[in-house]
C-alpha cells in the first residue's frame, strides 16, 4: 500500500500544481459552473480518451495523459461545487481555490485507501481502457442522478460518483506507466 500511497500522491501533486497554474492565468472562473456542465467537460475527455484508444492517432498535440488530469481536476471542481455551491461571479481567490480541490482529492485518496484494503488493489490489474469505460459508466449514472433532480432510490449520489471517477482516474494514470504483469 506504501507503493500505491506515493504514487497517488505524485499523480495529485501534479494534478493539482496544473490547476494551481491554471487558477493563476484564469482566476476561478469555473466557480460559475453547474455540476451539469462539470459533468459534460469530463465527459468529452472521457470520450477523447477512448477516442484515441480505439483509433490510435491523435491529431491534436496532446495524448491521454493531460485528458486524465482534466478528468481528475474536474471531478475534484465538481466536488467543490456540490460542496459550496454555484455562484453567479467567481468568489475565491487561486489560493483558496487550491486548498478547496485539495481537499476533494485528499477526500477521494481517503476514500481509494479504504476501498483498496476490501478490494485487494484490484486496479492494478486492469486495462487503462477499462478505466477509461468505468469513468464513462460512473457519468452516465451522474447525468440520469442530475435528470431526476439529484434524487436515487438505492444508490449513492452524485458526489460518490464523482469521487470514483477522481480515483479511477489516478489509477488509470498510474497504469499507463505500468506494463500489466502476465
């Protein structure tokens, strides 16, 4: 579990020094977002990823790997605004904003160490093309919760979903630079 916990981190720390760049040049705009349309963004990159997958050609300068982080760090964005609401004008400041989707992340890390000891680490032994199809899954679930209004009858809500799809996107990650063991 040492392995898994410092390669998460690594992953997070990187993904989160890209959004704390990105909160500098930008400010926080994305604060104005719905979670609806946190879910769409994700999506596309989802699609792109399993895009590139399947036809092995990109003809756009960027591969997998930043897609992955653009997952991560919506996920963790979409997380925040169940958490404090949307607004109508930016009200964090990069700092502040930082420190939120940190937060998130070390919400999902928590969350990846309890599932990984009932789980046995089982991730490490998928395809990152699995992930890839569990993180589009986990938002299709997202997009028919957000259709009833956020309501479920026996299953977990929205935010779960979201924190899944910020841990599978770690692993999918970490995966890419890990040959499969035969």
């Amino acid at each position: 579990m040492d392995k898994t916990l410092q390669q998460y981190d690594a992953v997070t720390t990187e993904c989160i020094a890209l959004f704390g760049k990105k909160a500098k040049d930008y400010g926080t705009a994305w604060r104005i977002l719905r979670v609806s349309s946190l879910t769409d963004q994700i999506m596309i990159k989802a699609q792109r990823i399993r895009t590139l997958q399947q036809v092995e050609q990109s003809k756009v300068d960027e591969g997998v790997r930043p897609e992955l982080i653009g997952i991560i760090n919506y996920a963790a964005m979409a997380l925040v605004q169940l958490d404090r609401g949307v607004v109508d004008t930016p009200d964090l400041d990069a700092g502040t904003a930082v420190r939120e989707v940190q937060a998130r992340m070390d919400r999902a890390r928590d969350l990846m160490q309890r599932k990984n000891h009932d789980y046995g680490e089982a991730w490490r032994s998928m395809r990152v093309s699995s992930l890839v199809d569990l993180i589009l899954m986990k938002l299709l679930r997202i997009k028919q919760i957000e259709d009833n209004q956020g309501s479920t009858e026996v299953s977990e809500g929205i935010d779960a979903n979201f924190l899944d799809i910020l841990n599978y996107g770690v692993f999918a990650m970490i995966r890419s630079e890990e040959p499969i063991k035969a």
